[in-house]
C-alpha cells in the first residue's frame, strides 16, 4: 500500500452493529484499546438490547457500540457515523439512518439471504436494489471467508461463525492503518485457557486483515494522528470501572477499608464486578439477595467504621429510599452511585436517562436532604467517585453519585493521578470519652463524630427514630424535631464551602447561557465550539454539584439574558433552578434512551440568538 493510498483525517466515527450474539460489545471495546493505546482520544458508546435474549436477525436484537476518535478533543461519542461495520441485514437497517452521505459501509454479504432479509424487515436486498447508492458500499462473506481461514482448527461450525467479528475487526484495523499486535496478545490473555478458540480467533483477525491488504476494493486507508493529551500516563478507562478506582483510593487515603453492599442491576453491575478484584487493598464486597439488603448492609458497614458503598439505578434507587432515610437520621457516612437507565418501572434497561434527579433530592419521605453530584464524562467518574467519598466522610452524610447509564459504560483515555495528590480525607472522630456525646457537632461541618462500636466509652445508640440534639438518645419533643430538621438540611448547605467558584466556557456575560449536569457535557460543548467557530457569543457552564448548588451560581446566571438548559428528561433541573432562583429557563428535553447530540443543541442555540425562541 503505496503512502498516496493514506487519508489522514482529525476524527473519525465508527459503528459496529450485529445481532447481541455476534460479539460487538467485544470487538468495540478492543477497537477503544487500540485507538487509545496509538494515541488518539476517544469516547464511546455502547448500546445493546434490553431483552437479554432479543430475536436474533431482528433490529430489536442488533447491538452497537459507536466509536469517536480523534486528534483533536473527543467530547462525544460522535452524532453522524463515517463508518459502519453491518454483520447482518437487522444491524443495517438499525444504524443507517446515522450514516453520512458517502460514508463507508462494510457489511457481511453472507448474512443477506432471504432468511435475514425478512428477519429484519427487508422487501428487497438493499445490497442489490440501489438504496445503498449514497454511500461506499464493501459487501464481503465474511462467513465464508472466516470459514475457509479456520478449516484447520478442527471447530464445529457453531464455534467458527463465532470468531466472524474477529474478522471483521482485522477488516477495520486494516482500514485504520493499525497492526495487529496488540489485539493478538489481547486475544492470548483473554482464552488463555482456550488456546484452541484462541487460535481460530488469531487466524480469523489475520484473514480479514489479509483480506483488505489483498483486495483492490478499498481505495485507501484512514490515519488518525495522535492527539495532543496533557502530559502523563494515560489508560483506557469504563466509567463504572473509573468509580469502582474513585472509591477504592478514596478509601486508600482515608486509610478506611471499602465495603460495597449491591445488588446486581444493569447498568451499574460492573461497579460490583470491578471492586469484587480488588481485594488485596482491603475491599470487601458483598452481592445482596435484593436492593434493600444492599443499602443496610452498607449502613452497617458504615457504622462499624468503613467507608460504605452501594451502587445501583432508578428502580433500585426507588427501593433503597427508606434505608437512604435511615442514613440520613443516623448521620452514617454512606456513597449511594446511582447508573441512570431509562424508566418508568423497568423501562429500557440497557438505555441511557437523567431522570432520576428529582427523585435523588426529594425521593423519601420527610425532610430528608442527602449531598448529590454527577459525573460529566467517563474519566470524570473517578473525581466524582473520590470527592463522594470525601464529603461523605466529612461531613457524616449519605452522597448520592448520578452518573449518565452511557457515561457509566462508555470509556476514554484517563491520566493516572498520583495518589498522593488526592485530598486528604481525615474522617472526624472524637477522642475524649469524658466528652464524648453522639451527637455532639463539628463546629465548621456540623458532622458527628464517627464513634466506632465496641470501644470503651463511645456507646451509643443509633436507628430511624428522631435524635436529640447532642445526646442523640430518641426525643418527641416538638422543638427538637424542627431544630434537627434545620440542623440536617444547614449540613448539607455547608457543602457550599467545598464546591470551586464557577467558571464558565465562553463569553462571562451575554445573551445565552448553556446551563447543563451529567453526560450532556460532550454534546453541550461540542455544539458550543461549534457555534463559537460560527462568530456566535454563547457560554457554557455544566454543574458537578446539584445539592447544594454552588454558591455563586446566582450572580453568574443573572450574567445572561437566556439560559438553555438540555437534559434527557422532561426538565428535571430546569425545575430545581427556576424553583430554587426564581429564574426563567428554556428546556431542550428528549428521552429516547439516547445521549442528546451536538447537533441537536447546535440547532437550538441558533435558533435562541436568530430570535426564534
């Protein structure tokens, strides 16, 4: 391949799609690693079905994982696609409509028998009928061609179809003018323990890559230079995997050991399965029958002096809402990370949502405040994650951590901190038991101390029934219920001191502001240096901290004669800000289990400064 047969772009989207067998979720991720490994930055995608066993051949069954990669900054995991990866009809037909004109299509041409045409709904073969005019089409049987490269391996058939998407990720390493090295020492650690399986893999990536090199179809390969990254060790990291890293060195510099008290749910398991390994720092976890066992073990936890985590989504958040109540009463320092995931009830489980905002600060019964933040970005999740940690311990309060479901199971580049520049996290104890009472104040936080159980002098009580002020035995009387009332919710406006002023990309004053949280940060910046490059004034400003909000957020809102605020929800925090400072704002809301667009805010900011809104 000659060096005039290269085109080296800035970034580049791509889409792999399959039925959810056909190992898209694999490959995708593996893509990541290399792309990141060489440099680029990235940001991704993954979207699966939320049946576990949806029809195969169907478009309810086709999994994705998009990728973007770039030279310059990644904030998204791309709007249009440059290229997609279809290994079935039901896979084409899913992801086409976010194909560019002219973009690139590889497909596996074994897949478009009658069969799979009616799977998915074709009347036609789209491969034969001109549909596919508009993009550059490759139709390649991979099934044969993986086939004929594995007729040595001695597998069943059942065995070789399943190596086809190593095939095709050769296909598309080829394409990106990467080597395969790194994938093949992937594929030898991953079936270690399968050397045979491990071998059809190998010799199916090294024909679809050989298949490229060899064939005349393709006219040139794509480059990618390296991104300019700050300085640093950097890794691949998954954003529920950055929380599980946040919790276990908050727990490390905090000099606490770490119990996670959880019960399976998608999108938040891997939080679970990721601390399971880390149990040479002192991590302990434990998989509960249900969500209410999850949260009470980690109360328990708490008050037996560890730092406590329980992770979980919406419909997990809804059942551990009277044990947060409880955490709350007994000022047990407690992480609540909740994985956003489309509702109502179950909903779409394996979809990404904000709309658990409103119920993280009002879900529970009397006047229950709890510490909330959210996660921007996949890499941000590790901060996020820490910082919990760290009020949590300070303050003596149970955090709510939301994270975004796509942002939880998306990945990026992360630079490794040095762990001794984290913040210190000094829990806050009491050593005198001749002054000791439970429910005595610290007198910046308002935190009790954190007495442990068993140790001479520092028995108390604890449980859901109101506190006295100070003693912290169980009181009815009137005026104590509404001082500690107040007393809980001025804790938790004392946050305020820890949150940073507000900074703001953009313009400091103006004509509109966008005001978002959580994983609309990529979108929301994308589109405002989109319309920056354009010569249009917008600023943009994305919270971490929801409650409390930060203390300065008034005079800067009051900087801007508009204020958009997008969310994937019906208007969540629109709510809470005009509630909270009497300010109007204009809601962008769409909940179709999908991360918002650049594009789409993009549009909706022209339209706010040509006066259409």
């Amino acid at each position: 391949m000659s060096a005039q047969s290269i085109k080296t772009v800035d970034e580049v989207t791509i889409h792999l799609a399959g039925d959810s067998g056909d190992g898209m979720q694999l490959v995708g991720h593996e893509l990541t690693n290399i792309m990141a490994l060489t440099g680029s930055d990235v940001g991704t995608l993954p979207d699966y079905p939320s049946e576990i066993r949806a029809p195969a051949g169907t478009v309810a069954g086709v999994s994705g994982f998009r990728l973007h990669v770039g030279s310059v900054d990644v904030h998204t995991p791309g709007d249009e696609v440059d290229v997609l990866l279809a290994m079935n009809p039901a896979a084409l037909k899913a992801s086409i409509k976010a194909l560019k004109p002219n973009g690139v299509i590889i497909t596996n041409m074994g897949e478009f028998d009658e069969k799979g045409l009616k799977l998915a709904g074709y009347e036609s073969n789209p491969l034969m009928d001109g549909s596919l005019d508009k993009y550059q089409t490759f139709a390649v049987d991979m099934n044969k061609l993986t086939k004929e490269a594995l007729k040595s391996t001695g597998l069943d058939p059942k065995s070789v179809a399943r190596c086809t998407n190593f095939f095709a990720l050769g296909m598309t390493l080829w394409l990106f003018n990467k080597t395969l090295d790194n994938t093949i020492e992937f594929i030898n650690e991953k079936f270690a323990k399968k050397p045979q399986i491990a071998e059809a893999n190998r010799l199916a990536l090294e024909a679809g890559y050989t298949y490229c090199s060899h064939s005349e179809s393709f006219a040139f390969k794509y480059e990618i230079p390296s991104a300019k990254l700050k300085p640093g060790t950097y890794r691949n990291l998954v954003g529920n995997e950055a929380v599980a890293l946040g919790c276990a060195a908050a727990a490390q510099r905090s000099g606490l050991n770490l119990f996670l008290g959880s019960y399976p749910i998608t999108p938040a398991t891997e939080i679970l399965q990721a601390l399971s390994n880390l149990k040479e720092f002192g991590v302990k976890t434990f998989q509960a029958e249900d969500e209410i066992a999850g949260i009470c073990s980690a109360i328990g936890a708490a008050y037996a002096g560890s730092l406590a985590v329980t992770s979980t989504s919406g419909p997990g958040l809804c059942l551990k809402s009277e044990a947060i109540g409880l955490a709350v009463m007994t000022e047990l320092p407690i992480v609540i990370v909740d994985v956003q995931r489309a509702g109502p009830s179950t909903g779409l489980p394996t979809k990404t949502e904000q709309a658990d905002l409103l119920q993280s600060m009002w879900g529970r019964n009397g006047e229950s405040p709890v510490a909330i933040l959210s996660a921007s970005c996949p890499s941000d999740c590790f901060e996020c994650a820490y910082e919990a940690c760290r009020i949590a311990v300070k303050y003596m309060t149970p955090v709510i951590l939301l994270l975004d479901g796509y942002i939880g199971n998306g990945a990026e580049p992360w630079k490794i901190p040095n762990i001794n520049d984290l913040p210190v996290i000094t829990p806050y104890r009491h050593h005198d038991a001749h002054t000791f009472e439970p429910y005595m104040r610290h007198p910046e936080t308002l935190a009790r101390p954190w007495a442990l159980p068993g140790t001479k002098g520092f028995e108390h009580r604890v449980g859901g029934l109101e506190k006295k002020h100070i003693v912290g035995s169980v009181s009815h009387d009137p005026d104590n219920h509404d001082f500690m009332v107040k007393l809980r919710a001025e804790k938790i406006k004392k946050i305020e001191s820890e949150i940073p002023p507000t900074t703001v990309y953009g313009p400091e004053s103006g004509e509109l502001l966008v005001l978002g949280w959580g994983g609309t940060y990529g979108a929301i910046r994308t589109a405002v240096e989109t319309c920056e490059r354009k010569g249009l004034k917008v600023t943009h400003l994305h919270l971490r901290w929801i409650n409390p909000l930060p203390k300065d957020l008034l005079p800067v809102l009051k900087r801007f004669k508009k204020i958009l605020i997008p969310e994937i929800n019906m208007g969540q925090l629109s709510r809470i800000i005009r509630s909270e400072f009497l300010i109007d704002t204009i809601s962008y809301n769409k909940v179709r289990g999908l991360p918002l667009t650049a594009r789409e805010i993009q549009t909706r900011i022209e339209e706010i400064l040509g006066g259409k809104l």
